[in-house]
C-alpha cells in the first residue's frame, strides 16, 4: 500500500513536476521527480527517514549513494540511531582517494540507500562498489521506484529493493 503522507508530502513539496524531461540515463519524460526538492523539504524528508527507520532492525549499517541517497542515510541515521557509509560514484584524486567515506569493516552488512530508481543503474554500482570494499549488500531500500526496470536490474544484482512509493502512486490523480 502506498504510503499516502509521503504521497502528499512529495506532491505539496512539487517534487512531482509535469512537461518533458531528459531524465539521467538519457532517456526522457513526461514527468520528472526532483529530488533536489525533497530532499531539502524539512516535512519530506522526515517522512521518509521515519519510514525507512520503520523497516529496518537496529545496529543496520546504511550505505548512502552520492549524491541523492547521502541526505537519506544521514537522516534515517540520526532518527533510528544507525551508523553509515557513503559510496561515491568515483573515488577522488585527493584526500583519501576513496571511494566508501566512512567505517565499513570487512563483511559487513549494509543496506542501501537511494532516492529514485529508474534503471537501478546507480544503486547496482554503488553495491558493487560495496561489495568491492568487503561488504555484504542484499538489500536496497529506495524512496520513489519509477518502475522502469530498476528493481528488477537490481534484482539481478543479488539485492532486494523495497520502495516507499511507485511512480503509479505519485501520478495516480495527479494531473
């Protein structure tokens, strides 16, 4: 069932945008989720750090994607009281040149976090990433699946991915 609160949240932050949109994997769209938009909304991202505290079991370590899912994970982390990792996209070429920021020991179980999932593409490298570090990665744990075929590449990845809310949900009486 979708989570109704977070719907409206999403909606009154105008995070669900209508027009033509080229969306990050190059293809386009009739509408565009900005993350941007609820992410830096107090009320919406309260919800969702609320509800993903909800599903998961205390002492979870939290992977948060960069750039979108960091703001998650540091969210969900102060509300439910559990510790993350970040993972870029690329390391840097200065500094500590990582591409994990943060304590991941070897073996340890971690449970992503993304914002939109619409190929799953940029959570599938960030649990590669991960796992190339030495972690465990099963789970994904997203807050608007566009149900494009994410979840399902990110099945095939070895990870279960549960979002908060679908793209039927955001656009159901929405226009």
């Amino acid at each position: 069932m979708a989570n109704n609160e977070l719907v409206a949240a999403l909606r009154d932050a105008d995070a669900v945008q209508f027009g033509e949109f080229e969306l990050s994997h190059g293809g386009t769209s009739e509408y565009y989720v900005d993350k941007y938009l609820f992410e830096t909304d107090p009320e919406c991202l309260s919800l969702i750090a609320e509800a993903f505290a909800e599903k998961l079991d205390p002492g979870t370590k939290l992977g948060g994607v960069a750039l979108g899912g960091v703001p998650l994970a540091a969210a969900t982390s102060v509300t439910g009281n559990f510790p993350y990792v970040i993972a870029r996209k690329e390391a840097k070429e200065y500094g500590t040149g990582n591409r994990i920021e943060g304590r991941l020991e070897d073996g340890e179980e971690i449970v992503v976090l993304e914002d939109i999932v619409t190929t799953g593409q940029s959570a599938v490298d960030a649990v590669e990433a991960l796992r190339e570090a030495g972690a465990e990665v099963n789970r994904a744990l997203v807050v608007v699946d566009r149900e494009e075929g994410g979840t399902e590449n990110l099945a095939d990845a070895g990870v279960d991915c549960e979002a908060l809310v679908t793209a039927s949900d955001l656009l159901a009486d929405a226009e």
